[in-house]
C-alpha cells in the first residue's frame, strides 16, 4: 500500500483492496484509527500468506490437501518420504497464477527446487501433490452483516497453471455443487470483513473436494458474472463491502464460458494476435470483449478476456471453437440434452426411429440399454443421477418415479398381445408417476416429442420444429394435388405399384 | 451543435450524436468538409422536422396515421372536418416526451391548441387520431455497409405522453411481430448513415402497425437490452458506426421489464422518493438500478431506470410489482404459460385434477372448452395461435397437428368400452404428429408431466418438482414404516375402516 492510499485513507467512508498484495501492516494500523477495511485487515494477512491461510483453514475444519512447512533440506526430504513424490512445493507469500509453486518429482530434485524458489529464507511449505479430476470455484459474497450469498459453482481450465477458460456452471453433480459451495462459504464466514472471495477447490477422484486457496476480492473464476449473472461479481463487491442487500448471483443465461487472452509472443507480434482473436469474436454471437489495455504484452500475461453467454453449454462450447478456429469438440464428449434408453437390444428397430429425429434436429443424445428387470441396479442409478449429468428428457418407459426429468414411452409391439401389453403397462401409470406415452411402435413421435419439449427453452429449435410441421402439411397437400391431377383411378394405380 | 464540438470535428474518426436536436446545418457543412457523420446529417434533418419525417416515409410506403400540414385556422379547420375529432396537433420541430403535441377535441378548442403550441409561425401539423391498442417500438442497427439486425420488438406504456414502462419482448403475436419488424426495418433503410435507430409504432385494432416516429439514436425503449441482450444498443451503436460487424440483438434472458424512474415532486422530496424506489430495487432479484445523477429534480422528468430481468414475463412482472409497492397483477391478465382444454364440461371432474397440479405448482394456465368435433373452426383457431400466444403445453388431445407446442392428452374413462376407445384414439397418433398420452382419466399425471416439461427452462419450478417427487416417496416410506409398526393383520383392519 503506497503511501498515498493511507493518506487518502481518512477521506474514504469505506476501503477495500483490488490485489492481496498489500501493506496488511498498514492496514490494521488504519483500522486502529478508525477506518473501515473491508474485508478486515487480519483477513488480508491471513490470505498473503498462503501457509498460514493453510493453517487458518485446517483450524476451522476446512478440508485440505495435507500441508507442512518446511526450513531445510532435512524437513522437505522428511516430508517428501511422508507425502511422496511428486511433490508440490510453494511459496509462503507472493505466488500469483502459478509462480511461488514448483514441483518436485523425487528426492534429487528437491535442491533445485528449493533454489528456484529462492530458498528456505522466504519461506516455504509443501503439499501433498492432489491428483484433481477438475478445478472448481466458487465467488462468495459476504455482506457487512455477515450473511452470504454464493455465485454457482464454475470450472476453471488451466494451462500452465494459469486460469485459461472458465465453464459456467461447472459441469458436475448437484452433490458436488453442494458439496463444493458449503466448503466455500464455511471458508469464508472463518474470515472477517465484507466483500467478494473467491475460493479456489480442488475434486478429487474419490469425489472430495479440498480447498487450494482463497482470494479476497472479485476473481477471475468470477468475469463470466459480468454478462451472465443478474448481479455481477464487481456490482456485489460494492454492494457487500457498502452495506447493501446483496445481489442474485444466479445466472440470467444458461450458459457462459470465459477465455482469458494470454500474451503469446512478445511486443507487436503478441499485440496482432490478440487483435485477431477479438477480431473474430466479434463476429461470434453472445461474445464480449474486455481488452485490459495493458502497455506491454509479455508470454502468459492476462492481456483481457473474452465471455460467451448462450442458451446451452453446448452452443457456447461450439462458439469458443469457433473463435479458437479448432475442429468442433469431439461429439461423444458433448453432453447429451436426451437419452433413449431400451429394456433389449432387440428394441433398436422400433427406438431407432427417435434417434433419426434427434440427429435431424442437431440434438445431443446418448442411446443405450437399461433394463427395469434385468438391470434394476443400473436403471436405479441411470434415472437417479438423469438431471444431475444435465438430461433434459428421456425417451423409454418405467423410470419416471426416479426422476423428475420429463420421460417418453414407446410401447413396444409384442407378438403375442400386439403391443397392448407394453402400451398398457407405460401409459396406466399411478398417480404421480406421469410418462408421456406415445403409439405402439411409433419411437418417431417420441423423438418428435422430445424435440418439442427442449424448443420451449431454444427458439432456433422452435423455429425448426415448427418448419418441420409444414413440412409435413405440405407433404399431404402435394400428394393431393397429385391425386386430383391424375384422378383417384390413375392414383390408385400408381399407389398400388408403389407400396 | 456547439462550435467546440464543430471545431473538434476534424480530429474524429467518425462523428455521431446523442440527440436529434442538434444543429444540423453545422452537421452537413462538416460532412462537405469530409468528416465521416453517422448517421448522414441528411438523415438528421429528416428526422428533426417531423412533418417532413412523415412526408418521407410516406414516399417510401411506410404505414403512417394520415397527417397533413396547416398554417392557418382555416386550413387546420378544413383537417379537423376531414379526419374528425379528437385531432392530434404536432409542432414540427423540437417535439420531445410529449412536449409539442396537443388534442383538439373539438372544433372550439382548435385555435387554443394552436395558440399552445406557440402558433402557426414554427410550423404545426395534424394527425388523424389513431386508437391504438399497443405502442411497440424496434431498434434497429445499420452498418455502414446497410446491412441491419432488429432488437425483439417490446411494448412501450407511456403514462401523460412520457415513457414508462417497457415489457421486452412485447406480448402480441408471431405475425405481429414480423410486421413490426419489417416495417420497422424499411423505414431505416429509407433513411442514410449508421448507426442504432428507434421506430416507435403504433399497433391497431384491426393489426395494423402504423409508424409513429423514428429517433436516430439508442433510445429509452433499448435501455433494457444493457442488461438483457447479448449486446446493448449502446455496444451495437459504436459497432454499427465503426464499422464492425454488428452484434447479436437477440436476449439472452426469457423476459426484461425497464421502469423509467420519473420525478415526482420537486427538489428534497422528489430525491427522497426516488431513494427509497432504489433501495427497493436493490432488494430485488435481476434489478439494475440506473440514475443519472441529474443535479435537478423536475416533475416526470425522467431521473434515472430500472431494468428487471428474469426467467419469465410473469416473475419479471410480478418483481416490478414487489419494487412498486402495488398489488400483484390481476392474475386474470397474466398470460397462461398452460392450457387445459376439454371436448365438453362433462370431462371436468377428470380434467380438474390436472388444474389443480398447475395451480399448486403456480403456473398461470387458461381452462376452456374445444371440442374437435362439435367446435372444429375453435378448435382450428386455438391450436394455430396457441405458440403465438406464449402457451407453453396444452393438455388435452387431437390437436398436436396444428400447433408444434407440446400436447398432452388425457383420455377420458367412457362407458360403453371403459376409456380404452379415448386411450387408443389419442396414443396411435400417425408419425409426425406426437402426442404425450397419460393413464385414463389420470388428469393429475397431465398436470404432473406439464410441470416437468415446463421446469426444463424454469430453475426453480425444477426444485418444486423434485420435492414433490420426494414428498410421493415419504409418503410411501411413512405407509411403510407404519405397516411394520402395526403389522400385517393390524394394517390391514385400519385401511379397511378408511377405505
């Protein structure tokens, strides 16, 4: 803090901080002559230094990766043999997207390591490495008052240990969500102060979720809250830190994915690049762009970022390729919006029929056999976790009572009953449990129907369905017009040759 | 147009306005002189002098309420005789929130209304009236290559000739819109330059969209596109005059309501009223304040916005109410996001239980009678304009052909052949016309699956239904329990005295 902001500091009703790296010294002696710092300047202190944030956690029942500090080469060789290799060793103060930590990948290397991170003089502690299946985050707000309000949980991607994309909401469980969004504000109501936190976790294979680190101000996980949420992380700041009702932080889209526009190449170079990239996204539909204006651009800077808001995940998905100029994502890895699920194999003749519908309107399905009597476990699962892995509908018989994702069933035609057996069995379903049923055999009709039901939130569907519909009148009225032009005698004529 | 902003001029890169009130000799002198004014300064003069604003959109075939000019008693007489009574009598020039406009009622009054206006010397013009029963308004972006995109057309309420409300997208019909949106659209293009337009209209009783008057510039009626467009007019406007590709109009939330925060009484009072609207605002989830910090309070003068933005045109509605303190909406003039509709009263008793569900679930649904064989032209009209009208999922049957929203239907338990004729009927739909059949007589499930169907782009509706579903289970667990309690024998002697 320079010297100029505590002079400024009586004149302020209120003061808060951009970065954590801050005089916090200076600042607890502003607050011992009256000034109001939010968040408090303990907490500021508590955050700098990230060993001591470990502890401070650790305290108050934070989950964690197991942590040691470490002030030889005896301790972090005894720490090694505890945690194993690799292991991760930081920096107590000042690491900032990625420097302050080094990895280690044996006992030989912990020296060099040491020495890259300048020594043991500044201070250093080490982690046990985590092997994370994803990096979640979560911005709290947290008023003046002391009551919270959490943004949804967000995905960050980094490269090279810097935050590079952001995927809103976090495509994980709702448990995880909770999960992740309980550990988040438990962290934060440890600490004192108002105002925005990001807290940066960690999930793990075994579905925990740890935290890695807390920041004590709006976050780069939060930029997508600019364009996609009601109240943005900036406007909640001031909202939290100024004493006012805290704002919704749910998002007004379903979707938003944040690019951040890392340096590449040094001076001019660097500079082009950039502009090419904002450029095309400007051409790209729901893209904003926030060009920090730094003077310089140097490798792996934050130079500005870009948001894509959308009506799905996978359209913003499909819009950040676009921007990046890379081949669309891999379609097995998108996230079906329907699922067909049969009971048999042998129903693939009559279900094939809805996947022909979807695939003609371009939506995401995955297609597979779960089978109510033979596979009871599977079914239980499969229709247990339908909404949490994003399905919007499914198109099959027998599972409504486990989910409240909206179900189409398709009688099946037997031999012996005709199929009556099967349309009986889906459509008398008990009070409560509804399937939308459809007619024996007519899986086409159950495709379609499913069509319908995610246009109600996707005009552009709508818009196709709706073309699809006079399609299909026209279809009719050709065929009459035929008819009329060649006589029914001359039509039946060709009828008959023809079926 | 001040000589500072005249003598700048030669160091932009393009010139353009905030307000048509400008000098617009100045403009065209600059323009001669090479500078790049968007729009042209000749579109400015057109539009500056609204009798010769009429007169050229009239040339290029744009609807408009009949109008002709006047300079003397006699002549404006002779117009008062031609178009009748009340006759709306407009200033050409300067003309702005009302300010210039006055009403005839009779003959008597003409030659005050004259005087009003400041006499027949600054140029005075008549309308017909027109009674009409909505005014939209359209904006729309013209880059400088002429290509334009339209912003969704809203609704406009003005309260004593100043804007005050705007409901975005507006409530009226598909085609509607599209008239809107084309009119809206060639009068631009009649006009030179870039930049983001305004075209106020006027919807008729007999759905006629006339064109009222065009503002060269963002306008109040897009200040909601801020908060609920993937880019703002004011975005749209600096793309639309550099010569960027425009942005995408479209919204990336289902509904925005903007309330102008208009002065009430003057000085202290007034400010103290407007405080105390903001800090209701502030309370209010999906509101953004706006104030403008204007040093002076004057009665409707407008002072500042707030736009609500949210997940559907009623809960935007239903928070402007919160945020006015006054009561909900007539839930009679809410629009019905469901209909229930019946072939005659007779399947009340079955189809009730299908309202009930929507009414315990809070979603505003119509319940009339349609019967595709005693009403067909009903029938017809109804399932044609059910997408226009913004339903959202009929429950009923037969009518999945004419209308591409999702169909529910609920066969009805006949006599002769126990509702099996009423299942068959509705299920074995032919392909292409899919219709979601539930159990006979199982209205409740209609209701059940309509609720799914419309939580997919609802959040919390998706809550509600998932703890229905879990109530369903306690219930049963609840039942459970007791049985074992009281064992088989006991259980059983219980049930058959409820039962």
């Amino acid at each position: 803090m320079s010297s100029g902001a505590s002079m400024m500091a009586p004149r302020c009703g209120v003061l808060t901080v951009e970065i954590e790296h801050v005089d916090a010294v200076t600042l607890e002696k502003l607050e011992k002559q009256g000034i109001d710092c939010e968040p408090k300047a303990s907490t500021i202190m508590i955050i700098q230094d990230k060993y001591r944030q470990k502890t401070h956690f650790s305290k108050f029942g934070i989950p964690l990766p197991d942590f040691v500090e470490v002030d030889t080469l005896s301790s972090i060789e005894k720490a090694g043999e505890m945690f194993g290799y690799p292991l991760m060793v930081k920096s107590k103060r000042l690491a900032y997207d990625g420097r302050g930590n080094a990895v280690a990948h044996d006992k030989k290397e912990l020296s060099s390591v040491v020495a890259s991170l300048g020594g043991f003089e500044h201070g250093l502690y080490v982690e046990r490495w985590t092997s994370f299946v994803k990096e979640l985050s979560v911005i709290v707000a947290r008023s003046r008052d002391g009551s919270t309000v959490c943004y949804p949980v967000v995905e960050t991607i980094h490269k090279d240990n810097i935050c590079h994309v952001v995927e809103a909401p976090a495509e994980v469980p709702d448990k995880i969500k909770k999960l992740a969004t309980n550990v988040a504000e438990k962290a934060i109501k440890s600490l004192e102060g108002a105002g925005v936190f990001a807290v940066e976790l960690f999930l793990t294979q075994d579905n925990q979720v740890l935290l890695n680190e807390v920041a004590p101000r709006p976050h780069n996980s939060g930029h997508h809250t600019i364009e996609s949420c009601y109240t943005s992380q900036y406007e909640q700041h001031l909202r939290a830190i100024l004493g006012l009702p805290l704002g919704d932080p749910s998002m007004k889209a379903p979707a938003s994915i944040m690019y951040n526009i890392l340096g590449e190449d040094e001076g001019e170079a660097g500079f082009t690049q950039a502009h090419q990239l904002i450029e095309r996204a400007l051409d790209i539909s729901g893209a904003s762009v926030h060009w920090y204006a730094k003077p310089e651009i140097r490798k792996q800077r934050k130079m500005g970022h870009i948001t894509i808001v959308g009506p799905s995940k996978y359209s913003v998905k499909a819009r950040l390729d676009k921007l990046l100029q890379r081949d669309a994502y891999d379609p097995k890895k998108v996230k079906p919006r329907a699922a067909i699920i049969m009971g048999s194999d042998s129903d693939l003749p009559v279900m094939k029929d809805a996947a022909v519908v979807l695939k003609k309107f371009n939506i995401p399905f995955e297609l597979t056999i779960v089978s109510a009597h033979r596979t009871p476990e599977r079914m239980y699962h499969y229709a247990l976790s339908a909404k949490e892995r994003g399905l919007e509908v499914i198109i099959a018989g027998m599972v409504a009572s486990l989910t409240s994702v909206p179900v189409i069933g398709v009688p099946i035609m037997t031999s012996s009953l005709h199929g009556t057996d099967s349309l009986l069995s889906i459509v008398q379903m008990p009070k409560g449990i509804p399937v939308a049923t459809v007619a024996i055999g007519n899986a086409e009709n159950a495709g379609l129907l499913a069509v319908r039901m995610l246009a109600s939130r996707d005009p552009e569907l709508g818009d196709k369905a709706t073309e699809y519909q006079h399609d299909l009148r026209d279809m009719v009225l050709e065929k009459a017009k035929r008819l009329e032009e060649l006589g029914w005698e001359g039509y039946t004529e060709l009828y008959l040759k023809k079926h």
